[in-house]
C-alpha cells in the first residue's frame, strides 16, 4: 500500500476519532447544561411559589381592608342620613309649632331695665299643649327675683 494511502486513512481516521471525541464532550456538556437549567428551574420555582403565596396573602388582607374600610363609610354615611333626617324632622316640628325648644341661657349685658335672675329651666323638647305655655310662664315667673320699689311713706 502506498504510504500516501496510508498517511490519508490514518488522519481520516484520527479525524473521525477527533469528531466523535468531540461529539461526546458535546453530549457531554449538553447533560450537565441540563442538569443546572432542572436545578435553576426548581429554584426559580420555588422563589416564584413564595411570591405568588406573598401575592396572595397580600391581597387577601387587601381585599379585608377595604371591606373594613366600606362597612365603616357606610355605617357613617347611614348615621349622617339618620341625623340629616332627624334634624329635617325637628325644624318641620319647629316650624309647625308642635314642638318647642326652650333654652336656658344668662344675659351677661345687664344693660337696660331687665333684672339678671335666673333663666327659664333648662331646655327642654316637649310637644305643645294648651297648659304648656301657662305652666311654663308662671315657673319662670316664680323664679324671678322680687324687685322692691321704695314706698310713698
């Protein structure tokens, strides 16, 4: 055989050798590459798991907090209704004088003819009555000091 041949064969075959080896180290490497991304992944899973329960838990108190939030303005907003009503009620029962307000009060002026003595009793909302009135004059009345005129003598 001429030594040409055989110096050809013997590189190709150390070429396909050089390939093959190649090839393994490739295979090689592609299994430990895969190895590390399935060891990243269930890393990465487990951090995204955390997360997601975070998320979760995160938004459930959210989701509490404005439940809270809403019953509260709701039962704010139904006791401003219920005063805005009662309120409306009274000024109708003023204005129609089925009931009175009386307020007891000092006038700290003491200008003028008029004596400083104790005021009417303290207020109170009762509904109008033909005897009201009467009573409630001579009680205010009672209570007033006696002024004494000098006399004639």
């Amino acid at each position: 055989m001429n030594p040409w041949i055989k110096m050809l064969l013997i590189a190709a075959v150390l070429a396909g050798a050089g390939s093959v080896g190649g090839y393994l180290a490739h295979l090689h490497d592609s299994a430990i590459l895969a190895g590390v991304q399935r060891d990243d992944a269930v890393k990465l899973k487990g951090v995204s798991d955390t997360a997601t329960a975070a998320a979760q838990k995160y938004l459930a108190q959210e989701t509490k907090w404005q439940q809270q939030i809403s019953a509260a303005d709701q039962a704010a907003e139904k006791a401003n209704e219920n005063a805005q009503a009662q309120e409306v009620a009274l000024r109708t029962r003023l204005a129609t004088g089925s009931q009175r307000v009386w307020v007891r009060a000092q006038c700290t002026a003491g200008g003028g003819n008029v004596p400083n003595g104790p005021a009417p009793p303290t207020w109170e909302m009762r509904p109008v009555t033909p005897n009201l009135t009467q009573r409630l004059q001579a009680t205010w009345q009672a209570s007033q000091p006696t002024v004494m005129t000098p006399s004639a003598n």
